[in-house]
C-alpha cells in the first residue's frame, strides 16, 4: 500500500516540481492542499504519513494578513510532537521554526536570491543533504525572511547570507530554506511574479542575465543531487 503525503501549497507557482517524481518513486501518493483557499482538516494531516510545505511570498509574521497560517504552524507543532515525518521548503521551513518557538523575520541582510552554495554544518556532512553540499552542487535561493534556530533542533547548513538555512529535529523532521526541488519551468516563473524582489540589486535586466546563465548551468546537476538527497531522507523516515 501507497504510503499517504500531504502538501501545503501558499502559491500556485510553488509546488512540489521536481520532488514529486522522487515521492512517486519511494510510494507515496500526494494530495495538494491549497491552504489559502482550503479548510485545513486537522485529524487528516495529522494521520498523514507525510507532511511537506512548500514556500510562499507571504511571511509567517504576516498572520493577521494570512489567517491560515496560524493553523499551520499549530498543526506543524503537533505533528512535531508526535515525531511524524514533516519536511518545510522555505516559508515551509519558517512555518516549523515558528512551530517550534523560534522568531521569524524580514533578513537583515537582505534578499538572497540566485546560485549560491550552501555550507554544511559537521552535522549535515553527516546528513543527506551532503548530497546537496558545494562540491557537488550549487543551491538556489529565493527569500528575503530568515528565523532564529531553534531551541533542540540539529543546524545543517548555512549560506553566505544567512546562517540558519536548514535544521532537523530527530530524523522525521527537517526544514531548508532553500529550493533543491527547483526546475528551470518554475524558476522562470519566478522571474515573471517575483521581479520586484529583484529591483533591490540594481539593475534587473542584468541580475535576470545573471540568473539566467547559472540556472543554465547548474539546474541540470541541481536535480540530480536533489533526488538522491530526497530519496535517502525519505527513506531514512521512522514512520509510526
């Protein structure tokens, strides 16, 4: 039998993308849940063998604009507290954080957006996200928000910008900040919706050219890593 995931979606043009043939592979089924929209099920998430929420350009201390993430971050906690598999991609990630008590909010230094590497913790060496470190890929970033780490939670890497860029607790829970899932189809959709948060780096049309030439360059072998990455961590998940 088909394992069962759940996914929470903030914005039609961040989805699963390449994660969702890798889920496939390891026998999950998935259902979106397009939490703007939808009534959150509580008992259904929650029995779900797997949680992933996906990013957003909404920020999780924009609450009272976005109601329906209060209901995340709660149901976020509880599955953390029942050590059910739960993965945050991003806003996702910042979600779990929250949940977990952390401060989140606007990033001091900025919006990082483009190919940088990550820096791996000694930890995430250990971790699959090794898969994911420089030596073998670059790393996408889209965001403008970071967040606290964590009291008990396990840091895994970190970036140029930002120090707290991925976090496990345990093996069933683990929150990245940046876009391993990315495709060049859903980073082009990003240069159309989001080229606002481009204006900060000067000249857009030459930061676009730059975008474009690394993900030239580096989507291809992006993908690859990412699925192997994702396919060690879903199958190193403790299901109840």
């Amino acid at each position: 039998m088909k394992r069962q995931a759940l996914v929470f979606r903030h914005y039609d043009g961040e989805d699963l993308s390449t994660f969702a043939p890798i889920l496939s592979s390891c026998d999950y089924e998935f259902r979106y849940i397009n939490t703007p929209r939808e009534i959150l099920d509580e008992d259904d998430i929650l029995s779900a063998d797997l949680l992933v929420m996906m990013g957003g350009p909404m920020g999780v201390y924009e609450c009272e604009a976005h109601p329906y993430l209060l209901e995340e971050i709660k149901i976020a906690r509880k599955r953390v507290d029942a050590d059910k598999p739960t993965l945050g991609v991003c806003l996702g990630s910042q979600i779990l954080a929250r949940a977990l008590g952390a401060d989140v909010y606007k990033g001091p230094k900025g919006k990082e957006i483009g190919w940088r590497p990550l820096t791996l913790t000694e930890a995430g060496k250990e971790s699959p996200l090794r898969h994911l470190s420089p030596e073998k890929t670059n790393m996408f970033h889209w965001h403008g928000d970071t967040f606290d780490l964590p009291e008990s939670v396990t840091l895994l890497a970190s970036s140029e910008l930002y120090k707290h860029q991925a976090f496990s607790l345990g093996k069933n829970v683990l929150a990245i900040q940046f876009h391993p899932e990315i495709s060049e189809v859903q980073i082009a959709g990003c240069f159309e919706d989001f080229t606002e948060d481009l204006k900060g780096f000067g000249n857009v049309e030459a930061k676009l050219d730059e975008l474009r030439r690394d993900t030239a360059a580096h989507a291809a072998i992006l993908e690859r890593q990412n699925a192997i990455f994702l396919r060690e961590w879903l199958e190193g998940l403790i299901h109840a």
